[in-house]
C-alpha cells in the first residue's frame, strides 16, 4: 500500500524515475528535494518486502541522475548533492552516501570545483545533530554512536580531497570514541591506532597532530592491563620526541608535561611496570638536566618522581642511589646557579626530598 502510494506521486512528479535507469532524464524541476527523498523512502520499502532486485535498481537510477545533475554545474547542483547524501544517510545508507561523494569528487571538472563545499557542509549538519542529540537524549546515544561512526569514516576517506581541518577530524574521533569505549574498549583502541597511522603519514613524526593522536592512543590503552606497557612505550616516545626539538613549537609545549607525568604515574603505581620504571624514571631525569639544567621546575619533577620511586622500594641500595642522585642535583645548582631565588627554592624541594628516606 505505502509503496503504492509512492509509485502514485512520483509517477504525476517525476515519472522518468520509475522507468529509467537514470541515464536519459534529469531531475524534476519543481519538488526535486521531496521527489529524491521519496525515492530514497521506496527504496526502503522495498528492502523491507525482499524486493531488493527493484531497490538497488531504483537507488543507483537516482544516484546516477543526480551524479549527471551537479555535474552540470549549475546553481542547483550543491543543493541537490546534499539533499541526496543526507537522505542516503537517513536511511541508514551510509556506505552508498559515501561512495556517491567519491564519485562526484573523483569526476569534479567544472569551473567552481574547488568552492564545493555541500559534503563540508553535510559535516558540520551531522555533526551539530550528533552533539545536540547526545546532550538532550541518553537513549539516543546508539543513533549518536552510528552517526559519529560515519562522521569519523567521511574524515578518514575524504579528507584530502577537501582538505579537511584536522582539528575537525580530532573533534569527531574524540566524540565517537568517547561513545565507544563504553561498550568495547578494543574498538576504541583500534580507531586510535587509525587515527595515529593517519597523522604520521600526514604530517610526520615530530608534528604536533601526530603527538596529539599518539595521546589519544594512550589515553585508551592505560584503560586496560593488558595494553598498558605499550602505553609506557608511547609515553616514553613522545618524551623523546619532544625533547629532541631545538626549538619548541607552542603546540607541542603542552603535550610534554602530560607524556612525562603520565609516564611517572604509570611506571611508579603499577606493578607490572616496575621491571621498566626505574630505566624510564633515570633517562627522564638525565634528559631534564640536558635539556634544562640543574634548577629548573622539569629537572627537579623529574628526579622527585625518580626519588619517590626508590623510596617505595625500600631497599638499601635504592636508598644509596638516591643518596648519589641528591648529591649530583645539590652540587649542580651550587656550582652553577646565582639567582637567589631560584637557590631557595631548590634547597626547599631537596630538603623535601630528603624527607623520602628520613
């Protein structure tokens, strides 16, 4: 009956559609929008009554004649592209939304190619839906995880050939694995592995968006015992990148304090850590004073977290490398500082220090 219906309007408002295989008509010239979302609509149907010999034949008619309508290039063509993705993506047709935006941007030869911006556009509508749907409705959270699921597939896919801002891209991934991780971590995980592959061979290894996607890696790694060691090693990879940088870009300055803290954290409090934390914990140390000097605020957290470190162990030969290191810090700053205030504020935090093994 519903199908019925539908056959009944398109055949008054666009009856080429119902017998063509859409490479001899063009879209209809008034109610174009509503005519490509009752197409789309039938075609459901008839995936719901198992005709789906008439609803993949019914869809790609109307994918090519829209195709062949924005490649004209003509004052309709960015509305008519967005009219057919999102009821694509409405539908639940997001592989065949994705593959019709390919097509197009892989066809683009008209004079305004570069200003198209309907899939930008498409971008931004998803994802204001998305935040406006999570924050108003928890039970529309598994709608809200496929969408973002989608978002993060059209960066992934698209992102070149429209030169996608990366922050955008990092906006979607954090939203959708934030959803994710709740009900499967490895999923998470696997998308973080994606996300960091992707910068690297976008932007390199000493860029400030690849250490940011190898934080977010982390982030979800340190969730599960299992993968927390390889959380360590990326820790220890960002320190070391970081620290190699002559100069420091102002993106990276905050993603140092966080590697290093983390790194501390992980390797002092967890057990399964501590065959590799005072390796980790002594490199920190020596790459601070290279890098900072005796004095300085870096230096002395790092060999305060190396300290607490022995301290727990609790063993006299950890006591006596202690010992050595508070030495080699104090007769550093004496031999070389002459800020006062700086001389102070050094005595006080080796005095604190000693405390560890009073």
């Amino acid at each position: 009956m519903a199908i019925s219906i539908c056959r009944k309007s398109l055949d008054r408002l666009w009856p080429q559609v119902l017998s063509s295989d859409g490479e001899n008509f063009r879209l209809p010239e008034y109610y174009a929008r509503e005519c490509i979302q009752m197409v789309v609509i039938m075609t459901q149907m008839y995936t719901l009554t198992n005709e789906e010999q008439q609803a993949r034949s019914l869809l790609s008619s109307v994918i090519r004649c829209c195709r062949q309508h924005i490649l004209r290039w003509d004052v309709s063509s960015e509305d008519t592209a967005n009219a057919l993705s999102f009821r694509l993506e409405e539908a639940e047709l997001h592989l065949e939304a994705l593959q019709f935006w390919k097509a197009i941007l892989g066809e683009c030869k008209g004079p305004d190619e570069d200003d198209f911006e309907s899939i930008s556009m498409l971008i931004e509508d998803l994802l204001a839906l998305c935040k406006s749907s999570r924050s108003r409705r928890k039970e529309r959270e598994p709608d809200v995880l496929r969408w973002y699921e989608h978002l993060w597939s059209y960066y992934i896919d698209l992102r070149h050939d429209l030169t996608m801002d990366t922050a955008r891209g990092f906006e979607i991934f954090q939203e959708y694995t934030v959803l994710v991780s709740m009900s499967n971590i490895s999923v998470a995980i696997r998308q973080a592995r994606k996300l960091r592959a992707i910068c690297l061979a976008d932007f390199g290894r000493q860029d400030a968006w690849y250490l940011k996607a190898s934080l977010e890696l982390t982030k979800l790694l340190e969730m599960d015992d299992t993968t927390v060691r390889e959380a360590v090693g990326i820790y220890d990879d960002i320190n070391e990148i970081c620290l190699g940088f002559s100069t420091t870009d102002e993106a990276i300055l905050p993603i140092l304090p966080v590697a290093q803290e983390r790194l501390g954290v992980l390797v002092s409090s967890k057990p399964v850590l501590h065959d590799r934390a005072e390796h980790i914990l002594v490199k920190a140390w020596k790459q601070a004073h290279k890098k900072h000097g005796h004095a300085h605020e870096r230096y002395i957290a790092c060999l305060q977290k190396l300290l607490h470190f022995w301290a727990s162990l609790a063993d006299a030969g950890s006591e006596e490398k202690a010992e050595e290191a508070l030495k080699e810090a104090v007769l550093g700053v004496m031999n070389k500082e002459r800020d006062p205030r700086k001389l102070f504020h050094s005595a006080e935090s080796f005095f604190g220090m000693y405390q560890y093994f009073a």
